[in-house]
C-alpha cells in the first residue's frame, strides 16, 4: 500500500501499536521520545514559516544568531556545540550569515587554527528585533497549557537533557562495547 500525507498524533499513535504488536516495547518511554521529536519539528516549522521567514531566517541561522549574540564572541567549535551542529553545518551557516552582514569571523589572536564569531552591529539590531517577534510566536505554541505546566514541562525536559549529558557518554561505550561510533553516513551507497 502507498501511503502519503501527513499523519496526525493520534494517527501515528495508533499505526505504532499496530506495527509493534506483539513486540515488548517501553511504550510510555517511546511515545515521551517521538513526541519530543514532533514537538521540536512542529515547533521548528512553525517558526520557519512565521517570525523567521521575514527575517530570511533558518531555524538553523536563528540559533547559530541567538548562541553568538547571548554569550558574545565565541570560537566555532562552542557555537557548533551550542547550536547542536556539526563544525560543518556551522561553516556554512556562518558564511552566508557574514555575506549578509549580520556575522564576522576572525582568527583567534592566541591560536591562528581557531576562529572567532561575534555579531555585527547589523546582526545585534536584527536579533534586538526578531527576538521579540520569536518569543511572541514561543508564548502562542504554549498558548495551550498554564504557567504551571510550562513549567512542568521545562523541567521534565531538562531531566531529558541532563540525563543524555550526564550519562549519554556512559551508554553509548557500553552499547559499543568501548569501540568508537562508525563515521557517519549520509545514507547515500558510493556508485559502483
């Protein structure tokens, strides 16, 4: 069967349970992971298609933006960090956010193999004004819980984010048996 569209929640929900079945599964753990999963990429759609657009802003270029203009100037590879990209991802983001003026990039003075964003005047007034726009669409996606549960929900995602940065490391050795992960793959095979 060819199945196309989009699939709500519930939809989705529902297809798991059936597919899995039989199969032991942590469910209540499954369904926490895939939605923070859907959450992040309705949330992150949303904003690309509103506030960011009229900005001619990524999700991507937006947080690469916020990382440098809260903590100032940093080097590459804490923005990469930052941000949740790869040194990659950042280089091109960080060059098409200088072509367009609102980024600089300089050498390191103490390490020339290190460099060094910070935001131009032109990048500060851009942030100093999507900003507000940003947290306004921030307050309209919560729109549907209370002060409370958004406080709930922050602090049982930050248990999220605590446990993987705290024990993360820890686990993958032990899924790998100490080995070191595979490089990744694009998912492409190499022609031949």
């Amino acid at each position: 069967m060819y199945v196309t569209g989009y699939r709500s929640i519930r939809e989705t929900e529902k297809a798991v349970r059936a597919k899995l079945g039989g199969t032991p599964v942590k469910y209540e753990q499954m369904a926490a992971v895939s939605n923070i999963y859907r959450a992040a990429s309705a949330v992150r759609q949303h904003f690309e298609n509103s506030v960011l657009r009229g900005a001619e802003l990524t999700w991507t270029s937006f947080v690469v933006l916020y990382v440098v203009w809260i903590w100032g100037e940093m080097e590459t590879r804490y923005v990469a960090e930052e941000a949740g990209i790869s040194k990659g991802t950042l280089t091109g983001v960080a060059r098409t956010l200088a072509g367009r003026g609102l980024l600089e990039r300089r050498g390191h003075p103490d390490d020339g193999r290190l460099a060094l964003l910070r935001l131009t005047g032109e990048g500060e007034r851009l942030m100093e004004k999507v900003f507000p726009a940003f947290n306004a669409e921030e307050a309209f996606v919560a729109d549907g819980l209370t002060d409370e549960e958004c406080r709930t929900l922050a602090d049982l995602l930050r248990k999220i984010v605590v446990q993987t940065e705290e024990k993360g490391e820890e686990r993958r050795v032990e899924l790998l048996d100490g080995a070191e992960p595979a490089p990744r793959r694009s998912g492409r095979r190499a022609k031949g």
